[in-house]
C-alpha cells in the first residue's frame, strides 16, 4: 500500500513543505547563480525516469560555461565557482529536484537517475533500477563508501527496490541528512580552531 499510494503522497507534501521552507535560500542562490553564471542559474539535462521514460531533472548551475580560445570547455575546476563548490558540499545544488518530485518524475527517496546514454549498455538485472522513479537521495548514496564498482552501485539500487518500505525510506533520508550536516559542521569547527590559532 506505501509503495502504490502512500509514497507518492508523501513524496508531494514534504517536497511543498521543504520547497517553500527553502524558499528564501532558493531566491538567493538562483539571484547569485543568474549573475555569476551570465543569466544561467539552472542546470536542466535530460535523465531516465520510471520505466525509463525521459524527463527534465533541474539542479542549481555550479560551474560557468567558460571555454578556452578553441572554444573548448575549461576542466571542471575552473568552472566551478565558489557557490557552487559549497552548495555540492552540502546539496544545496540538488533543491531544484523538489520540483521534480512534484511533478511527479522524481521521488524523494530512489536510485540516482542516470544519464540516457547508457540506457542501452544495462542487462536485464539492472533494467529493473528504473522499475521505480529515480530519486533525490537513494540506497546506494548512503552507502557510497561501500560502492567501489558500477556493478556494486546497482546492486544497492536492486537491493532498495527489492526492500523499498517506509521505515527504510525514513532510514535512508536520515542518513542522508546525517552526511551532508556532519561534514558542514566539521568543516565550521576546522575554520574556527584555524582562525583562533591567528
């Protein structure tokens, strides 16, 4: 009954809530974001949903379109710009996918999605990652360092497909909390003991 119905309700109230709770964080980081990416603060691309039918996920742009004199793009780090290498320390990047649960082409909760491309290299075991909608946060997120191969990461995806109940999307938006705060906090402590060394 969760997985038919309830997860989808949910899905939609704490995605609203969260969206307009975040509201104020989101205008100013698309404001900052519109000016320092030329009038771009989003990053739209095309991903695999459910059934792998293809949908529009929206993030936060964290890097420029800066491009070489051969009109190349320039490596990722000297795209990224300040705000953005913060906000992908802490997901702020991913608050746009809100909008996408909304929608209804995401869930809070789900395997990662990924890119089109590589729709025709899955065999049939991993075909079943797109039996459910793709999420903000998944099974194999929360257990990253455990993930060492691609076959490893979608044998987590299975793994929550298989078992996908309440109590473990509870667990993983827990853990998922637990990993982007506990860095942020670490990270404020470091500045704090270097500054009071100076």
């Amino acid at each position: 009954m969760y997985n038919l119905f309830f997860k989808r309700i949910i899905d939609v109230i704490l995605a609203s809530i969260n969206l307009v709770m975040l509201a104020p964080v989101f205008i100013i980081i698309t404001i900052v974001l519109f000016i320092a990416n030329g009038g771009e603060p989003f990053f739209i691309q095309k991903r695999p949903g459910k059934n792998g039918q293809i949908f529009r996920m929206i993030k936060f742009k964290t890097m420029t379109n800066k491009k070489d004199t051969n009109g190349n793009l320039l490596p990722d780090s000297k795209r990224m710009t300040k705000l953005g290498n913060f906000a992908r320390k802490i997901s702020l990047d991913e608050i746009p996918q809100l909008i996408n649960v909304i929608r209804g082409e995401m869930s809070l909760v789900g395997p990662r999605p990924l890119l089109p491309e590589y729709l025709p290299l899955y065999n049939e075991t991993q075909k079943r990652r797109h039996e459910v909608k793709p999420g903000m946060t998944g099974w194999a997120q929360v257990n990253k360092e455990n993930i060492t191969t691609w076959q490893s990461k979608f044998e987590y995806d299975l793994w929550y497909i298989e078992h996908k109940s309440f109590f473990l999307d509870l667990k993983i938006v827990f853990l998922t909390l637990k990993k982007i705060f506990i860095p942020l906090k670490t990270s404020t402590t470091t500045t704090e003991t270097f500054n009071g060394k100076n």
